[in-house]
C-alpha cells in the first residue's frame, strides 16, 4: 500500500518540472495577455483593468485585411511546402542510401546564417534590376517594369523558403520509418507506382504531414520578418501590425487582444484540421 | 444489504448517494478558475510616468571630468590621426574644458532607440548616457511628459542666447527650449533619380503621377508621411485638425490603391532609388547629400516641392539620472560657439543653428590650400541645406504637435495607410 502509494507520489514529483516550465512560461503569460487585452489606458498613466471587450472587435475591424491576408499567405506557403518538401524527404528517405545525414544537413545549413540575412540576400537576388530580373528583362523574356520585390510573390517565397526545412524534417522522420515491404506488397497486388503512393505511402506518412503543417503553418502565420523585408504596399502581415501596436504605439491593450485573436484562430484551424485527419493520426504525429 | 448507519459520517455516505459529490479534480478546477479571474482582474500596468523632477534639481550638481554623449553615425566633424578616426571638435572641447568624452553613435532611428532607454529610466536606473541627440516628435514629447528629460539650466549656456538662430529658440514642440536645444535640422522633401525621370519634379502631385505607377516610395512611420501629406495638401501641421487629418490620409490611401506606391520604407529607401527599384521617393534631404557624396557617378536630387516641406530637429537633452548633467551643459555651451558650429556643418551638411558659422566657414575657404577644398566649402556655406534661405524659410512647415489623447486617433488614421 505505502509502495503504491509511493510511486504514485513520484510520478507527480517527476512531472514537475515540466508543469512549473509551463505554468511560467506559458499559462501565466497567456492569462497575463488575456488580462491586458481587455485593459484601457495609456503607456503613460498606465493601463487598467476595465474589461472592455470592445478592443476585441475594434481592432479586428481595423486590422481584418492583414489578418485574413496573414492567414491566406499561411496556407499557400504551407501547401507549397508540402508540395516542396515531400519529394525532397522521400528522394532522402528511400534513396538517400549512406548519404541520409549529409543530404540533411545540406537542408539545414542556411539555418547557419541568421534569418534576417538569409532573407535580406533574397533583396539582392529578386531586386528589379538585380541578376534575376536584370538577365531576364535584358533577354526581354519579362516586360521592363516587372518586379518582384514588394509584391505577395516576394513575401510568399520568401517565407516558404525559410520554412521549408520545418516540413522536410518530420515527413523525412515518418516516410523513413515506413516499411518498405508494404510497398513491396502493395507492387505485388498489382497497385501501380502512383497507387502505391497514394493509398498507401501517402496514409501512412499522414502524422508527419501534420507536423510539418504544425510547425509551418503557425509560425509563417505570425511572421513579420518577411512581410518587412520583401513586402511592399499591400503585403503587411498581422505580426508586422502586433510589433507596431505593441514596440511603438505601446499601445499594449490593442496588440494583446490581437495576438490573443489570432492565437484562437490558429488553434481553432489546427483543430478543425485535426478532427478532419482523425484524432489517433493525431496523437501518433504528437509521439512523433 | 446493511441498513444506512445514521451517525454523522454515515450521513456523509447518504449524502454522496443524493448529491454529487465534489472530486478533488473539481476543486482544483475551481481554484485554477478563481486565481485565473483573480489575476485577470487584479493586475494592472503601472503608468511610465516618473515622479516631477524637482525644481533644485541644479544646485546640488558638481561639475565632473567626463561625459557620455549618444549620437546619431556620421553627425559630427571626424578627422584623422595617426590612422585613428578622431573627432576635432570634442578634441578642442576636452582641452579647453578638461573634459574626457566618450562619443557613441548608437542611435539608428528614435523607434529601437527610445525602446532602449525607455525601460532603464522607467526602473529609475541611469541609462548611461549623460547628453542625447532626439529629434521632434512624438517620442520627444513623451519623454518630456514621462518626466525623463532634465530641464536645462539657461544661466549655463549663454552661447545658445547669443549665437542660435530666431527658430532655434523657443521652438513649437519645446516652449522656452525648456529641455531641449537643437542639434542640427534637416527637411522631409523629394528626392527622384534623374536617371529614370527625365522632367523637372516640383511639386507634391508628382508622387501621384500615373507615369510613376509601383516606382513611388514612401516613408512607413507615423511622423514624416502624415506630416508632409499634411504639408502636401495645403495644411500647416501645426495648425491641422483631425478632419485634415482624414483628408491626408484619404489621399495617401489612394495613391497606395491606385498602385502608385511600391512600399513604405523605414530607412532602406537609398539603396532602391539608386538602383532604379524605386524612381521618385519622399526623402531626408542630408541622406540624398551624403548618398551622392559617397557613391561616385550617383547624382540623386533632392527637390522642396512647392507646396513646402517638413523640417524637423535634433535635439540635444540631458536624460534623466545622468551622472555628468554639468559637463553635458558645458558641451551644450560649447557647441553653440560659431567657430565650433562651423566645424560640425562643414561636415554633416544639415541645417546648422548658428548661423554666425557661415563667417568661419567662408574663412576656412579662403586659408584651404587646395582647390576641390576650396570649391567644396564655399559650396556648403552657400548650400541652401546648410544655410536655408529665407524664401525657403517660408516653406518650411514643422511637425504638428499632438497631446497623449491625440497621439492614438492620429495614429489610428494614417497607420492603416502604411501597414496595409
């Protein structure tokens, strides 16, 4: 009785550590945002507690294009991620041979170099005169006033490149972990190359194209970087608008509420998206 | 089956039977529910707002043999020597003063800047920096309104009383230079490439010709582009109300519609123009000077349109808990000498405010041994961008002056332009 009671006790005690970590750093903080959100005031007599929702709505109303535009710009850079990054993973996984871990690391190596450089390079190569365009309009292949830079194409390849390393990880993981006799199998039930691959190596990875999902579609969501350095006019993403609100208008009820509305919709998505792909894929891509 | 023992913990037994009984999930539920709306409605962010600073705040101030000052790159006199960068003018301050100073350039723009020091003076902790270089605007204002700027002390600067020009002294944003002098000026215009527009730019409504169409660059902040919309549509900032305010804004949004604009730049607009990303842009007129100076073959014009142009200004200001506020006086003091002045202009090539500079400067002319010395200063002491004459004078249009309520309906009109 006392043992049992004994393990019990430990395994509360082990999980400590990781409930204060995100008690601190994540539970507080969110109630703490949430609380801000609905404060009126200003940064130099201070914010108080009113909670007055109506910041909710008024800067949704404000911001709506930005929002929906950050939320399109998500899903298009998400679906060519995935459009990228499944051959890339598979070539690696299946063919890779002895070579796997190099052919990885080649994927990770920009991560060597700072995310602003990286994407400020992206200035120099799409720049209207630059060696792209330049030859291109030299060639007269594109008329002379067709640019790149500060448009949505920019801001989207931008960011799909950025990201593209967060799909190819997890499908690598799960495509790698597929047993190759079930393909065998599915050749011998006479299953042609491409059936094979949609009925049976596509369900199978479905828990790693979650995850790259996960951890493309949220951060590209928020991203600011991009939008700021290679957007133009009409490209401002919700992140740019939060940094605005929150580093210089310091209006912090405004941004809280904003970063608050796109955390639920964000969540809702991911959600829905989950119950769509059937929760045991789910918690298989959560063990991944 | 055993009868219901009727004693008090039996009853407790009858009871879950009935009603449901609280797990201790359930309880701790509840408590997670009441510290969360506890903590929801118990917090709130204390106001910024320093305690007044007090009126002796001088007396007890002993003069010291250092002093930290932060400054904007390229925003004094440098020279050489023995292969090390040296500024001349501080050189000839220390040895009049005895004064060592230690010159940092780390302000970029006022947004990282006063994000930086913000929070060190609102934890009533020094920030380092005894003497800083803020422009006009909405950042000023509220230092000032935080109480993190130190009132100067007049009696210590009668070089400014004597040598600064009519507009340097008691300017809009700063009544009775209070907490401020200025620094150097400089103007919000336009500048274009040649290169790509082969006709004369003279006007505000050439940023909205349809020829320019995705080739336009504006400013992306809250201070340089609302003002000169102001100024373009034949408002005086200083004097605009909020229905100005929605026209200007109404018209920036068109041309941003009509695909006039490419982008909105922070600082980053040199290098586009140059290379013909963009061909006609909103410009600081000292940025267009040294971009030409530094890039040979470069030849970018800065143009006043006609219907004005926004000058703002510099200011030099003690920020609060300075360890040195005596020494930064005396370099006040000192910088407003013309001698002095002179030495700054001839190289930062902005607005100087002493105007008695232009005598040492044409001095300097007349002693430079060579000739491309020669031609170059006498060029800066008739530069209308160091001097402004006065037909220029009269188009020049400072930044309206908003109070802390006005500061969120403003920026609520023409932030929606820019982050689109």
């Amino acid at each position: 009785m006392t043992r049992q009671r004994f393990g019990r006790l430990t395994a509360y005690w082990l999980a400590l550590p990781g409930a204060m970590w995100l008690a601190i750093f994540f539970v507080i903080p969110m109630i703490y945002l949430l609380s801000l959100s609905l404060m009126t005031g200003n940064f130099i007599d201070g914010f108080k507690q009113t909670f007055h929702v109506a910041t909710y709505w008024h800067t949704i109303s404000l911001y709506h294009d930005q929002f929906i535009r950050s939320i399109v710009y998500a899903l298009i850079v998400t679906a060519l991620t995935i459009l990228l990054a499944y051959p890339m993973a598979y070539w690696i996984a299946m063919r890779g041979g002895r070579h796997k871990s190099t052919y990885l690391l080649i994927i990770l190596l920009p991560f060597f170099v700072s995310f602003v450089i990286r994407t400020l390079q992206w200035q120099f190569i799409l720049a209207d005169n630059g060696f792209v365009l330049g030859t291109l309009k030299d060639l007269h292949l594109v008329g002379s006033d067709f640019h790149l830079l500060a448009t949505p194409v920019a801001v989207i390849c931008g960011l799909t490149y950025n990201y593209l390393p967060f799909m190819v990880l997890p499908l690598y993981v799960s495509i790698e972990r597929l047993d190759p006799r079930l393909m065998e199998a599915a050749n011998d039930l006479y299953a042609s190359k491409l059936q094979a691959l949609l009925r049976v190596v596509l369900p199978l990875t479905v828990p790693g194209i979650f995850a790259g999902v996960l951890m493309t579609f949220v951060p590209v969501a928020s991203d600011f970087v991009n939008a700021q350095l290679l957007g133009g006019a009409k490209t401002t993403m919700i992140g740019n608008v939060i940094y605005t609100l929150y580093l210089t208008n310091n209006d912090y009820a405004s941004a809280s509420a904003l970063s608050f509305t796109l955390m639920g919709a964000l969540l809702i998505g991911i959600f829905a998206y989950a119950r769509a792909l059937g929760t045991k894929d789910v918690m298989e891509a959560a063990a991944l | 089956m055993t009868p219901v023992d009727p004693t008090p913990s039996g009853m407790a037994d009858l009871r879950g039977l009935t009603r449901r009984r609280f797990s201790r999930r359930d309880v701790l539920q509840a408590a997670g529910l009441l510290a969360g709306a506890g903590l929801l409605a118990g917090c709130s962010v204390p106001g910024a707002r320093a305690s007044a600073i007090p009126g002796d705040y001088w007396a007890d101030k002993k003069p010291s043999k250092f002093l930290d000052w932060a400054n904007w790159p390229l925003y004094l006199d440098v020279g050489k020597e023995n292969g090390k960068t040296v500024h001349p003018s501080l050189q000839e301050f220390t040895e009049q003063t005895g004064i060592r100073v230690k010159y940092e350039e780390v302000i970029q723009d006022m947004d990282s800047f006063v994000g930086t020091i913000r929070p060190v003076l609102a934890s009533h902790q020094a920030t380092g920096y005894d003497l800083m270089v803020l422009t006009n605007g909405i950042y000023l204002t509220q230092m000032r309104e935080l109480n993190y700027l130190i009132p100067l002390e007049h009696s210590r600067m009668p070089n400014f009383f004597k040598y600064a020009d009519s507009t340097s002294k008691n300017p809009t944003y700063d009544p009775g230079n209070k907490y401020t002098v200025p620094w150097q000026s400089g103007m919000t215009g336009i500048a274009y490439n040649p290169k790509y527009i082969k006709r004369e730019i003279t006007s505000f409504d050439d940023l909205f010709d349809p020829a320019f169409k995705g080739k336009v660059g504006m400013f992306a902040d809250n201070q340089d582009l609302p003002n000169f919309a102001l100024v373009g549509i034949g408002v005086d900032p200083a004097k605009s109300t909020e229905a100005d305010w929605r026209r200007a804004a109404k018209r920036l949004t068109q041309q941003r519609d009509e695909g006039l604009v490419r982008a909105y730049y922070q600082q980053e607009y040199i290098s586009p123009l140059s290379k013909g990303d963009l061909w006609i842009t909103m410009a600081w007129s000292g940025d267009i000077f040294q971009a030409n100076a530094s890039t040979p073959g470069l030849d970018l014009k800065f143009v006043v349109p006609e219907q004005g142009a926004v000058v703002w200004t510099d200011n030099l200001c003690i920020p609060r808990y300075s360890r040195n506020p005596v020494s930064a006086m005396e370099l006040i003091n000192f910088m407003y000498q013309p001698k002095i002045a002179a030495m700054v202009a001839e190289y930062v090539n902005y607005f100087t405010p002493v105007p008695g500079a232009k005598k040492y400067i044409l001095d300097d002319a007349k002693a430079a041994k060579k000739k491309s010395d020669r031609e170059e200063l006498l060029g800066i002491a008739d530069s209308p961008l160091v001097f402004p004459t006065k037909a220029m004078e009269s188009k020049l249009y400072r930044y309206a002056t908003l109070s802390p309520e006005e500061v969120p309906v403003w920026n609520q009109i023409f932030e929606p332009v820019y982050e689109s």
